[in-house]
C-alpha cells in the first residue's frame, strides 16, 4: 500500500506491455474514501521538433497515424530510446524522418498532452541552420515532408487542420517568442 497524493494504491497490476506502451490496473482508494480501480497508460516518452528555416518556415511531416485513423500534419516526432537523451532523440528524428540536421537546438519546453490517465512526457525543441542529409524512416513510416511559413502553420493550428498538441504548443511558443534566423 502507498500514497499516490490524495489516493492511496492497495495493488497494481500490469495488464499488458511493448515497446511503446504498458498499461496497469491499480486497486485503490479514491480521495472521497470509496474504493476504486484505476487504469494507466505508460507511454514511450518522446519527443516534437520543428525545423524553422532561414526563411521563417517550418518543416513537418504529413502521414497517416494509426491510432487517429487518419492523416495528419505535424512537427518530427518519434520516442526517445532506451539511453538515449532527449536531444539525441530529436537530432535522430529529425535525420530519420525529414532528412535534416541543424546546427542551432533550442528546448522549448515539456509538455504532458494527456494527464487523467496517460503519461506520454514529450520534450519539445526548435531545430535551426538547417542542412539536408539522407532520410532513414521506419517500416511503419510513409512520410510527406511539408514546407510551410510559420506563419501559415500558426493560422492551420487556429484553424484546428494541425491538432497534434505537441506540434500546437511549439508552433505558438515558436511564433510568440520570435527566434532569431
């Protein structure tokens, strides 16, 4: 048994795991003093760059992602692996995925999209002095590397065409905190 802020955890079980994702069903207390069950979703933690060009326009990729059903337009975003840092992750994705390395990383921030019951920590940066180099995308990857201005990319995050939230959070620190070509 332990406390878990207000909540109290009598047992935890692991209900299913793979690479990307464990899930567990925790016996518990709940805050009101009534027992409870409650499930978890562990995620691969990851990553979400945007690649900003000299010209002040980003670099995302167009794909179809499984779990939505449908294609989406987003920054480079993949998990980070097992001993490796945040910032290797991103350099690695962003190679991986768009063909493009940058002289010029920036963290913006971490954000946790979902918080009731997934925890899926993505740590996001901002990719500059860009220079291309081969793609090297997984089976699973199909990728349309989409050029636009930030501006533009600003508007369709408005316009709810890009609703990836890491993507939204980066794209509006990027176009409020004006960072340099």
């Amino acid at each position: 048994m332990r406390s878990h802020g207000p909540w109290t955890i009598h047992s935890s079980q692991h209900i299913y795991g793979d690479a990307w994702i464990d899930v567990n069903l925790d016996q518990v207390t709940r805050p009101d003093g009534k027992p409870g069950t409650y499930t978890t979703v562990q995620l691969k933690h990851g990553v979400c760059v945007i690649a900003l060009d000299e010209r002040q326009r980003v670099h995302l990729t167009r794909e179809f992602h499984y779990a939505v059903g449908r294609v989406t337009l987003e920054g480079v975003s993949g998990g980070i692996e097992v001993d490796e840092s945040p910032e290797l992750a991103a350099a690695r994705e962003l190679a991986e995925e768009l063909g493009l390395t940058a002289a010029r990383w920036t963290r913006l921030c971490q954000v946790d999209p979902f918080t009731a019951a997934i925890d899926s920590t993505v740590d996001l940066y901002l990719a500059q002095q860009l220079t291309e180099c081969p793609t090297a995308p997984e089976g699973t990857e199909q990728i349309e590397h989409v050029v636009l201005p930030l501006a533009e990319a600003v508007e369709l995050v408005r316009q709810s065409q890009i609703t990836h939230a890491p993507t939204c959070v980066a794209l509006l620190r990027i176009a409020r905190d004006g960072y340099e070509k």
